[in-house]
C-alpha cells in the first residue's frame, strides 16, 4: 500500500490557496467519488476560541474551493457535539459558521433527528473492540452511509492519544453520546471505525491546519505554537503519521496508528510516505509533549490507572454526569478565564494567525 501526502509551508496572506494547493498535491481529485455529495466533517474540540483546538475558518473555505476546484459542488457541514461541547456555540465563537453562510453550504448536525439518524451497521471487517464495547450492536448516522468525507483537523497533542488528528476526528462523527464508553480501548476504537469508513464512504480526504499548533495536554489546555504548515492526504493514517514525525513523536508508537498501518487500512511509518509539496518542512521536528492537566490525572485513573475496574460504575450509569459537570467548571470556568483567555489574546494580539482570525472575513481573496 503506497500514501502520498502534502506538507506545504503557508503564510496568511496566501493561506485559503495555499490550503487548495495542499489539496491538489495531496491527489483529492482522485480520493473522492464525484458522484457523491461530500460531508466536510470539521472539528470541534472546544466550543471557546482557543488557537490550535478547532479547524480553523481558513482551513475550511480552503477546503470548499479545493473540492469546487475538482468540480465536488455538492458539500454540507457536519457537526456533532460531546457532553462537554456544544456546536452552536462552537461553530460561531470559531468563525466556521459564517465560511459556510457565505459559500452556502448547509450545516447538519448528528444530535438532531430531523438532521439524521442513528442505525444499526454491521461493519464487514472484523472489530477489534467495538462489538464487545457495545454488544447491543454498533449504531452509526446513516446520513454519512454512501457519502464522501473530509476530515478538518488541527495538529494538537492530546492527552488521552498523545497526538490527535484525522483518525480521532472520525470518532465525534460516527459515534453517539455513549461514545466515552471507549475511552480505555481509543486506540482500537479509532482503528475500527477507521475500517468503518473504509466501508460507507466512497471517498476519503484529509486537510490539517498546522498554522498554529497545540502543544501540551491537548485537545484545550495547550500552549499554541505557531508553525505555518498545512497537510494533505487521501490516506489519514499517512496524515497523522506525518503529522506525528513532525511532532517529534514516533508514529508507530501510537497504537492507532500501527494498527491500521498492520490491518491494511493506512500507511503509518513515515519512511513508507511519498512527501510532496516543502519537505524540507516536513523534516522539522518540534519536540512537543503532551503532559497532563488536572482533569486528564483524574480521567487516567479511572481509564488507565488503578481504579479502572470503576469505570463501569463512574462512565456507565448516571454518576459519569458529575464528571462531565466537573469537566465543564474546571476547562470553562476556572482554566479558561484564569489561563486560557491570556493566551487567546496574546494570540489575537501578537500572532499573524492571531490577527488573521480577528479579521477574518470569507470571500476576502486571499
């Protein structure tokens, strides 16, 4: 199995073409059936603006005239949320909602039934873990069944994946609000509904917007970092792998990625990867590391640690809300105003992303 994927160095003055470019090189004329219409999944790792957390609106408007420029016109946006998350808030705090406005591409949501609704799927390739994580059967949307998709990530670290990108992006997506159920299998998780997309989607793509970077406990309390880079690729293993060398990881290492790349579904050693577009970009490495905050300290010990054998107790029944409750204060109302709200004005202050955010208006020209 061969992957190609495009590293180019970017600026925002050029950054919308640079993003169609990445695009090209990165052979999404080839990836995506142009008889389907094509979801553009973005992400949405916080609803607050926070540099590096959530696909950028550049990212997306570059997105949607790439797909335009193969002649794929026929888009919608698909949101979902998490019990910590909430899309709308999202969608408008981080500017993707206007990109779509003026482009006219609708936004659909994965919560809500007169947008889609959840089925039964029985996956053709086997499972590592899904089947035994939910044993009542495996529900997806089947508004993303016989559709292409993008995935819109950011290159962030992530404290329960060390790194995160396209495969992790596809697990809002697919998975409902029981999805915090594979916490402690996410690695097999993200493989299996990898294999998943193999098989309703007649087309994949990934665009990731390394303009600013997260480093550290990802995917919120990160120090931005800015980098200037944009990735492209029809493969996500390929992606992240390349995103994850850059990082200064070792892509193998993260289980995720070694599986698909030994289950066929990817390639995830870098030296296996055709690198087109700055190279030379794509030999940086960074040095990142990902840490932890006080929520992921917590989070491990019942995921990984010694008090896993609670989890069915503290994630399966209604306890799990006094999680979710202590989650929301801890990342909304103490981290962000105490530390976060600092660095998002040192970012809209001092950063040219920063001030191209600030500005941002789709439509603009660059």
């Amino acid at each position: 199995m061969s992957a190609t994927v495009a590293v180019i160095r970017t600026r925002p003055e050029t950054v919308v073409n640079d993003v169609r470019r990445a695009m090209r090189l990165g052979g999404v004329a080839d990836a995506l059936d142009d008889g389907a219409q094509t979801i553009l999944k973005n992400n949405l790792s916080w609803h607050l603006l926070y540099p590096a957390a959530n696909t950028t609106p550049w990212q997306l408007e570059g997105a949607i005239l790439g797909l335009r420029d193969v002649g794929l016109n026929d888009l919608v946006c698909v949101e979902n949320e998490t019990v910590v998350t909430s899309a709308a808030r999202g969608e408008r705090l981080n500017k993707q909602r206007p990109v779509c406005e003026h482009y006219g591409v609708p936004i659909k949501y994965n919560f809500k039934r007169e947008d889609m609704r959840w089925e039964a799927y029985r996956p053709e390739t086997a499972m590592l873990v899904l089947n035994e994580i939910f044993p009542q059967g495996i529900r997806i949307p089947d508004f993303f069944r016989g559709r292409n998709v993008v995935h819109l990530p950011t290159v962030k670290c992530h404290i329960y994946t060390n790194m995160t990108g396209a495969l992790k992006n596809a697990f809002g997506g697919l998975l409902d609000n029981k999805r915090h159920y594979c916490h402690s299998r996410i690695h097999e998780t993200l493989v299996d509904l990898l294999a998943i997309q193999r098989e309703i989607h007649p087309g994949l793509f990934v665009v990731t917007d390394g303009t600013t970077a997260g480093n550290g406990a990802g995917p919120r309390t990160m120090t931005p970092v800015q980098k200037d880079v944009l990735l492209a690729s029809a493969d996500p293993v390929a992606v992240d792998a390349v995103a994850a060398t850059m990082m200064g990881f070792e892509p193998m290492d993260h289980d995720c990625i070694r599986l698909a790349h030994e289950r066929g579904l990817g390639v995830g050693r870098f030296e296996e990867i055709e690198i087109v577009g700055d190279g030379d970009a794509a030999a940086e490495r960074w040095g990142f590391h990902t840490g932890n905050n006080a929520a992921s300290r917590v989070g491990k010990l019942f995921w990984f640690g010694p008090m896993r054998w609670l989890q069915r107790l503290m994630f399966h029944t209604p306890i799990v809300y006094l999680f979710i409750f202590a989650s929301a204060i801890y990342h909304d109302r103490l981290w962000y105003p105490v530390r976060g709200k600092r660095t998002v004005r040192r970012w809209l202050g001092e950063s040219p992303w920063g001030r191209l955010f600030a500005d941002y208006e789709p439509g603009a020209g660059r």
